[in-house]
C-alpha cells in the first residue's frame, strides 16, 4: 500500500509527498515530531503534520535566513537563533570565522534528539564549541536579554501552537531591546499567497514595523511550503538590507553556495506589487 504524507494548504489545496519510509514518530510535551523518508525530497521533518524542512530543499531557506542579514553585517559576532532546532541555521552560521557565539534559544528538546538521529545533514553542527543551546520558550527568553546580540534570527514554527508568542509585538519589542546599537533582526516571515496565511504576514509585519526604524521583506521559492512563495522579514536599527552591504566584503570570504548571491540579495528585496500593496496596506 502506498503512504503518502499530506499538509492541506487551504481547506481546499492539498500538498503530498510519496513516503518510502517512516523513519520516527514521536510526541513531546509541545508537538507531534515526524520524519519520513521520500524518494524527492529525501528526509523530511514534519511538526503537528506541518512541513518543516526536506532534505532537498532546506537549503533554500537557510541560506537565505543567514547569508542576507551576514552580507549586511559580516562582523556579527554574537547570534541569538530562537527555534531552528534541526540545526540549519546554525550550520550556516558556524561557516563564518567571525562567528563568536550562537545562542541557540529552542523550546522542544526532543526536536533536537530526533535531527541528530535523523538529520545529519542539518543538526550534525549542533554539538560545536561555539553553540549554547537552551531548551526555553523564546518569547520569555528575550525578555532577560539586553544589548547583548549583533544578530537575533527567529527561525520558528508558524504563529500558532508553541510559536505563537515568537510573532507578538511584545517579542519584537524584547527582540529590539536584545540588540545591540547596530543590530539585525531577521524571522521567517510566512507565505503572502494564500488569504489566511497572508493575513497573519501581514499582522506580523505591522507589528515588526511598530518597533523596528528598518523594516523590510524578502523572498525565496522554497517548493514545499505553502504556495512555493515564502518571505522572510529583515529589521534592523541602523542598516539598510540592500544600501549597506558590502558585497566585495562577503564575496571575499568565499562561501560556497547553492541559492544565495550577492546579486540575488538585492532582487529579493524587489517584490510583486501584490506583495507591496499587502506590506503598505498594514
Ligand atoms: N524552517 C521551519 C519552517 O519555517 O517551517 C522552521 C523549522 S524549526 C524546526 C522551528 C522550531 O521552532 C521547532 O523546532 C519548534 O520546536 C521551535 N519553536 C516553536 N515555538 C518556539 C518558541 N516559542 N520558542 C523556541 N522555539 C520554538
């Protein structure tokens, strides 16, 4: 018999992916944790029945949440990571020398257990010397942090169940606090394509824009989220994500990379008019 994993997009839209193999199923205090193995996407983790990351595509994500905010500043020393547990923003970061310390900031110990397990390719990173990782709600975290990050990304579960709070005015508020006089803040920032994902987008940006002087969105296909459109938020307080970078700086560290570039940075910031119509309307 065939098994096949499903997400329903919409009550209406439906997304599957042909399952070889259940590989674990577990549940946690805060979640139900999935991994499957396919023939496309290869490895898969899924989070209440919700796609987290594919083996063949995670890579999108990743470096996009990571390589944007460090071309911006490539002298971010110390990093607050809230969520991202299977490790793949961590693994990006640890590539740069700069890198002083990660705190790695997220609520589910098990989702940890099980990528190590599972995921070699993204948690193999997360026993290095120069990660702290704290089994905490990020949303209470930040609260105790003061100008103590260059770099704070909220690489989290979407705004409901344990990842709610992580897109609270309350928490962008903390966030701002956190950082220090030049610092970045960078979170995934939802889908703008289907109507209920885009309203809480939308809800989410205007909250970011209410505490942040920058404020600002790009975007990256990533083929098994929702709709294949995704964005990210940049906000910082003080640098601009596209006039102050030094692309001569981050193309001479030689990171080698599959989705991210210097020229695509700047074209991820130039969104559809449908998108800029939705940000301008919060
Ligand atoms: N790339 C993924 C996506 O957007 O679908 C996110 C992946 S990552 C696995 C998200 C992580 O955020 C999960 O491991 C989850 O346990 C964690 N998380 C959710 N809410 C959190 C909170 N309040 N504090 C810290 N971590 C949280």
């Amino acid at each position: 018999m065939e098994l096949w994993f499903t997400e329903h997009h919409t009550p209406n839209v439906r997304f599957s992916i042909k399952v070889d193999r259940q590989l674990y199923s577990g549940r946690s205090e805060f979640q139900r944790i999935d991994i499957f193995d396919s023939k496309e996407f290869g490895r898969f983790l899924t989070l209440d029945g919700y796609m987290m990351l594919t083996e063949m595509d995670e890579f999108i994500y990743h470096e996009m949440i990571t390589h944007v905010p460090m071309c911006v500043n490539p002298d971010a020393h110390d990093i607050l990571v809230i969520g991202g547990g299977d490790g793949g923003t961590v693994r990006e970061l640890l590539r740069y020398p700069t890198v002083r310390h990660i705190d790695l900031v997220e609520i589910d110990e098990l989702v940890v257990e099980v990528c190590k397990k599972y995921l070699p390719q993204t948690a193999g990173c997360l026993s290095d010397p120069r990660i702290s990782i704290h089994y905490e709600d990020g949303l209470k975290y930040v609260r105790h942090a003061e100008n103590a990050y260059d770099l704070i990304i909220v690489d989290s579960t979407d705004p409901f169940g344990p990842g709610e709070g992580l897109f609270t005015k309350e928490f962008y508020g903390n966030c701002y606090k956190a950082l220090r006089e030049d610092g970045i803040m960078v979170n995934q920032h939802e889908s703008p394509f289907y109507q209920q994902d885009a309203y809480a987008m939308q809800r989410a940006h205007k909250r970011i824009v209410d505490s942040f002087p920058i404020s600002r969105v790009y975007q990256a296909h990533i083929p098994t989220y929702p709709s294949g459109h995704w964005l990210f938020g940049f906000a910082s307080k003080k640098r601009h994500p596209v006039k102050d970078v030094n692309w001569v700086r981050w193309n001479a560290l030689g990171l080698k990379t599959r989705y991210y570039n210097t020229q695509l940075h700047a074209g991820a910031f130039a969104l559809p008019n449908y998108v800029e119509e939705m940000l301008r309307d919060v």
